[in-house]
C-alpha cells in the first residue's frame, strides 16, 4: 500500500469549471474571483477576503499595504516564508518561542521580544490549530502592534466560534497540501476597507482605478505587484470552497482515530493538545516522537510507504540566512523541531489507509526497547 502524506481533493466537476472557464476571453482575474471572495467573506464573517495568487504574495501585501516599517515578531517554528514576506517588505524578523502543548506561539514569549522598533506580531496558526487570541489581542492593544495571522495551514478553525483570520489581517494558502486546493494560490482579508482598497491597487501593479479618465487609461499610484490569481483558478477555489466543511470533517473524523489509537503510547507520542474553546482544522496530524528515535521513525514509515514528514525542521533562526536575526534562545523551538513528525492525513483517506499506518507504527514501536 502506497500512503501519501495529503492528496488534493479535485472531483470531476471540478475540472469540467476550470476548463470552461479557460474558455472565456478572460483569464486573470475576473467573475469567479468576485465569487470566491463572496463566499470566503460569508463563509468566515470577515467583512473583505482578496484573492491572490499565494500566501506568501497575501504576507506580503498585508505589511505593503499597512506601510509595516520596523520590527515584526514570529513563531521561529514556521514555513520560511512567514519571514521572507517581512524581509522581502523592508522589514526585520523578530523571533519568539511556541508553547510546546499547543505548538503555537507563546504570547509571553512575544511580550519578552518587544522593542521600541516593535510594530506588528505575525501569528502562525499551526497545522489548523488557533493560537491563543485572547492573550495575543491583549498584546496588541496594549502595546499598539499591528496583527497579521499567517493562517496559511488553518482554514476553517475557530477560536472561541470566531474563525482565524477574522481578528486581524488573514492570510491563507490554497496550495495543494492545504485545507482547500487551487494549486498556488491564497487570500487576504480585512476588517477595514480602506486598506482593502489599497491592497486591491498593491496586487495589480498599483493600478489606481479613481485616476481613470476614460476606457484605456491606466495610472498607477504606488509601485504595486501582479500577486493576481488567475479566474480558473478562483472557479476552483470557490468550488473547493464549499467542500470545506466536508473535507474539514473526513480530516477530524482521522485525526480521532489517530488520537486514540496513538495515545496508547504516551510513552512515545506527544499529541497536540487542543483545548477547550479551540477546534483543530488538521490540514497537518503532527506528533512528537524522542529526538533519538525520530531518524529511525522517518526511514522505517517510509520503508513501507507511508510518507511521514517534518514541519519544521530546521525552525527559522537555524536557517543560515535568517542566523543574523537570531537574538534570544528559542529553548521549546530547538525541543520542537528535533521531535516533530507530520503523519499522512488528507479528506480521501480510506480507513483502511490509517489502519495501515497505525498498524505499521504499532510494528515500529515494538522493536524499541522502550
Ligand atoms: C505557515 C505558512 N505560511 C506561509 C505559507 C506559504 O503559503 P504559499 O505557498 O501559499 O505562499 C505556508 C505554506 O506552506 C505555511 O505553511
């Protein structure tokens, strides 16, 4: 058996929309972008949703359009481009440690990584659990940060019935591993319409539409980008959009399975903890496994076919060129990376799939002399 770590979930359907919207004269962004963001906007009561063609692009637009300069504090324990979004839009990367339990950032390590030069924290909200927004919003107001939430993994979580990315600025990801699929792709939402209206100018080249003076002038305002997601693509993501709550559900209904079978080995596995006023999207199922016997872990899965993986290692401040920015100790991060294992989980995995794994980890677990 063949088991990979995600698999897209594209139904036929699906590629009948994509290719008759390749049909049409137009094929940036146009009328399924429109509904896409519709829908995101209702779907995750978030008053503006922009469509665009990555999260990273959406990372970057959120601290352009906010005219972000300074120092900006994230989860060391992230994808690299949480930082590469900061560094490639003048800013600096400020790196704090995570709460081992939730394996999200630990608010009183931002406390402790505030300066002078501090004027955002970007939130990451891992594998599709939500941080702890009561204690980051508290932060935010009292020291006056600007709050993005990198949601690239988390679609469809809520912290407290309020879903991520609706308490600061959202980015998410449709890249193919994530919750909801349009290949590349992603979106940035906004409470306020003004800078919703100048990220819409920043993701088309800074094209002003109040300059026009008549059907063919284009002027722009300000050095913008083309971070456009292309209208297939957006008929994909409205489409997939709405198998959410499915995909969401057949995600949960494995990582149950997963809990209870893998917590008979709590002498092996650290489950993520999820507490109560949070529910867990899983577009990741990760465990911590001891650092001695990760390497062997890795191999032996993968020796069956089974494609286990890490998310993160190595963390941000071990990456050669973000070293320099690498100021106080990130104690639980360097724990973190070294014992983190990602286990397949994706909407389409037949029971008989996770039996699989378990039933190989089971076989793993009983050469260790534990
Ligand atoms: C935490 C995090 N941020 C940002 C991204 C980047 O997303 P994209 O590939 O859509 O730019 C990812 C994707 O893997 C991610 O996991």
């Amino acid at each position: 058996m063949q088991i990979p770590l995600c698999k897209p979930s594209i139904d036929s359907n699906e590629l009948k929309i994509i290719s008759r919207s390749l049909k049409s004269p137009w094929l940036t962004h146009g009328p399924f972008n429109i509904k896409f963001e519709k829908l995101f906007s209702n779907k995750f009561r978030i008053p503006y949703s922009l469509s665009m063609n990555s999260c990273t692009s959406a990372l970057e637009c959120a601290i352009k359009c906010q005219e972000l300069k300074g120092e900006i504090i994230i989860p060391s324990f992230t994808w690299v481009s949480t930082a590469n979004a900061i560094l490639n839009s003048g800013c600096k990367p400020v790196f704090a440690d995570i709460e081992l339990n939730s394996r999200n950032i630990d608010p009183k390590s931002i406390v402790k990584n505030i300066t002078k030069k501090t004027v955002a924290i970007i939130i990451v909200h891992f594998a599709g659990l939500p941080c702890d927004m009561n204690e980051i919003i508290k932060i935010c107001k009292k020291y006056k940060l600007k709050l993005i939430e990198d949601s690239a993994e988390t679609l469809g979580a809520k912290y407290k019935n309020k879903y991520t990315g609706s308490f600061g600025l959202g980015c998410f990801s449709f890249f193919p591993t994530k919750n909801i699929t349009t290949t590349e792709g992603g979106m940035l939402t906004f409470q306020d319409k003004k800078l919703f209206d100048k990220a819409k100018k920043i993701i088309a080249h800074g094209i002003d539409k109040s300059l026009k003076k008549n059907f063919w002038h284009r002027e722009s305002s300000l050095p913008g980008h083309n971070y456009r997601l292309p209208n297939h693509l957006a008929a994909l993501g409205l489409s997939q959009l709405k198998k959410l709550d499915l995909f969401n559900k057949k995600r949960r209904k494995i990582a149950k399975i997963y809990d209870k079978e893998l917590s008979k080995f709590n002498n092996f596995f650290i489950l993520q903890k999820v507490s109560k006023n949070f529910s867990h999207s899983y577009q990741m199922y990760t465990v911590r496994v001891p650092k001695k016997y990760r390497t062997n872990f890795l191999d032996f899965m993968r020796r069956k076919n089974i494609e286990v993986s890490v998310h993160f290692d190595p963390p941000l401040h071990e990456q050669k060129y973000l070293k320099s920015y690498y100021k106080k100790k990130l104690p639980k991060t360097d724990i973190l990376s070294k014992e983190i294992v990602t286990l397949p989980i994706f909407p389409d995995m037949k029971k008989k799939q996770v039996n699989y794994v378990i039933s190989n980890i089971k076989k793993f677990i009983s050469t260790l002399n534990l």
